[in-house]
C-alpha cells in the first residue's frame, strides 16, 4: 500500500496519528510548533488523504504498515507518538505489539472503549455509534459533519473552531468510504482495558474537560490503568484540544518527552 506522511522539524522523532474521518492536515499550527523541539511525522492513515485503503481494516491492520513503514525508513530508532481518538487507540495497539519501536506515548481524547457496555458506562451508547453508520450509507458528508460538530461541542471558540474543522475536513479530498465504515467498526468494537496494564512505556493522557465524545472520566480511568502514565486535563477544551488551546497542549508534550 501507499502510505502518506509528511515530515519536518529536527529532533527526536515524534509521529503524530490522526482520529476517525480525518487527515493529517487536522493538526494545524501545533505540527508548526512541535517542529521547533522534535522531528514531526504527520501520516494520513490507510484510506484518508493521500494513503490507499487496506485490505484489513481493523486495529492490527492499520498497525502493521505503521510500523513496518517505521523500521524500513529509521531501523530500531524508538519513536513518540501521538494518536488523537481513534489514531490514540492505534497507538495503544502499536505500543502492545511492537514495544520496541515505541519510547513514549502521548493520547489524546483516548478511551480504552468508545461505546458503552455491561460494565463500562462512559461512553457514547452503541446504538447512536450504529445511526452514524447507518447515515454514512446515505449521506458521507452530512454525517462527517454532524460527528465533528459533536467534537467541538462545549468547548471555548466552539463556533470558529467547528468552521475551522468544516474547512479542514475535505480539504484532501473525499475519505475512502470503506475506511470510514472500517473506522467505525473499530471504534464499535475496540474494548482495550484488559491489555492497559501491559502497556509499559511512559504516556502522557491528555484530556479535554468538556469533551462530549471522550469523557474525562474515560481518559482518568486509561491514565490510572496504564502503570506509567500521567493525566493532564485541559480547561475549556473539548475533543480537538490541539485546535482550541494550542499553546497549553504543545507545551505540555514538550515538558513531557523531553523530561
């Protein structure tokens, strides 16, 4: 396959992993900022911008060209990554199966389950997960829309940050549909909390406090089962905290690698 990534900065190497319907291009000014204090890869997952779609579109199958990609161009090199939403849990696999490729982990609106279930309860109900794939059959667009509306929702700026998101969203082209129906299966189906304590390498959780998507409580419960791991909450911050306060979140994954 064609994977697609943009790099820049100089450094130790940071790989940032985009969420569910998305591109590399979501990142906006912070690839700018991190690039000053780390060499920055920016991918666009299998089947978003320009990356071809892959056969197995689950968790593993998104990971094995990742790292594959990784050992081909930098050898043994350990890399940071941050994943955002699903591009969190991308790394949490990543980080289980191929531990020797990664130093530190950063996780952004990250939950070790999207949907709710028997005993987990923070989390967006399986049956509206099941609307979004049901409208991603009818109309793409509009429910890409609605979904980073409910991103943005609470946060501080919602309204210019929803029409910043709006522009970004197509700014690559139309998504595979296949990766956003294969997505949202992996969203549906992902439970990761019975692998967390295996997951030994330093992460950064980094949760937005008035998240509609991700609850903080979610991210509290991935900080605490992860053995070393650290919460940092961001005030006034939903989903995309990266897009809302920049700064703060920059800042703080600097403080973090390079601690």
């Amino acid at each position: 396959m064609s994977l697609h990534i943009e790099s820049r900065g100089a450094g130790a190497p940071l790989l940032l992993l985009h969420g569910w319907g998305m591109h590399c291009g979501i990142w906006g000014n912070v690839v700018a900022q991190l690039a000053q204090h780390f060499r920055v890869h920016c991918v666009d997952l299998p089947g978003y911008g320009a990356s071809s779609i892959i056969a197995q579109y689950d968790l593993d199958g998104l990971v094995q060209p990742l790292s594959e990609y990784w050992h081909a161009e930098h050898g043994d090199e350990p890399l940071a990554l941050c994943g955002w939403s699903l591009g969190g849990q991308i790394a949490l696999r990543w980080a289980l199966r191929a531990p020797h490729q990664i130093d530190k982990l950063v996780l952004v609106a990250t939950t070790p389950s999207f949907v709710q279930r028997s005993d987990w309860e923070c989390a967006m109900a399986a049956n509206t997960l099941h609307e979004f794939s049901v409208a991603l059959l009818e109309n793409h667009a509009l429910t890409l829309n609605r979904f980073i509306a409910l991103q943005v929702r609470g946060s501080e700026h919602e309204r210019e940050l929803l029409a910043d998101l709006r522009t970004r969203l197509f700014s690559r082209g139309e998504p595979n549909i296949a990766a956003l129906r294969g997505g949202l299966e992996i969203l549906r189906n992902t439970d990761l909390r019975a692998v967390l304590p295996q997951i030994t390498q330093a992460a950064l959780v980094i949760a937005g406090e008035r998240d509609m998507l991700t609850s903080p409580a979610a991210l509290g419960y991935l900080a605490q089962q992860l053995p070393n791991a650290q919460l940092f909450k961001i005030q006034g911050a939903s989903h995309a905290p990266f897009l809302s306060h920049p700064d703060i979140f920059v800042q703080r994954i600097e403080a973090f690698l390079n601690g």
